[in-house]
C-alpha cells in the first residue's frame, strides 16, 4: 500500500479537504505555501509516465478536482505542479498534484 493509499484508508491521519469516489485532496504534511494541497487518484498509479491513453478520464477528473480545492479554499493565482521521478523531486510514488497558493509564486521557479 502507497503512503496515499494508507490516507485514504485512514490509516495515517490527514486534513482531507476534499473526496471522490475516485479522488482524494489533503494538506501536504510540510507545506511550501499557506494553501498546499496534494491532490490524488485513488488508483496508485506511480508516476504520471506511466499513466496511458486508458488513464485520460482520472487525468482530466485530478484537474478539474484541483480547480475545484482552489475555488473553495478561495484561490484565484495557484499553481499545480506534478514532479515525476526522484530527479524531478517525486518522494511519493502515488501520482499526486500540488496545489500551491496564497502567496506569490515566481516563474520561473527557483
Ligand atoms: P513529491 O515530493 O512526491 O512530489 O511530494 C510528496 C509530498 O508529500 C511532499 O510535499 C511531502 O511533504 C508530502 N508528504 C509526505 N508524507 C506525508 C504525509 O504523511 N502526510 C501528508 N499529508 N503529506 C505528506
């Protein structure tokens, strides 16, 4: 079982803000904005390359949940950021998106 996986399954305790049937949102343990929310399918698939043609629907469902934590958490300026391998930074091989926001958010970042 995945780290995200035990989450959902509540047996590690999390700040859900919000669940699908297929998706969950919780804050990150150490966040790097004041809203830093990781956004998850509940199928674990490791890393977003090794998601297929057959992964499109979940894919598109992670977006449109990340549009929807940032509405309610009050966000207009955010950003979603996927790191894919441990050179990219991946800790947590259970793809999730980071949702970042509430504060300002330089580009290219550092
Ligand atoms: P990655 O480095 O894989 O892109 O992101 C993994 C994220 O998971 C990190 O930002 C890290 O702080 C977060 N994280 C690691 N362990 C836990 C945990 O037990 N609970 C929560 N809520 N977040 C965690």
């Amino acid at each position: 079982m995945t780290l995200f996986e035990k989450i959902t399954a509540r047996q590690i305790p999390a700040k859900i803000v919000y669940e699908t049937d297929d998706i969950i949102a919780f804050r990150d343990i150490n966040p790097q904005a004041p809203t830093h929310v990781l956004v998850c399918p509940k199928l674990p698939l490791p890393k977003l390359s090794d998601a297929g043609a057959e992964h499109a629907e979940i894919l598109g469902k992670c977006l449109l949940a990340v549009a929807e934590v940032a509405r309610r958490e009050g966000l207009v300026d955010y950003r979603v950021a996927i790191n894919n391998g441990a050179g990219a930074g991946q800790s947590v091989f259970h793809l999730h998106l980071h949702l970042l926001g509430g504060r300002s958010l330089g580009w290219p970042p550092g």
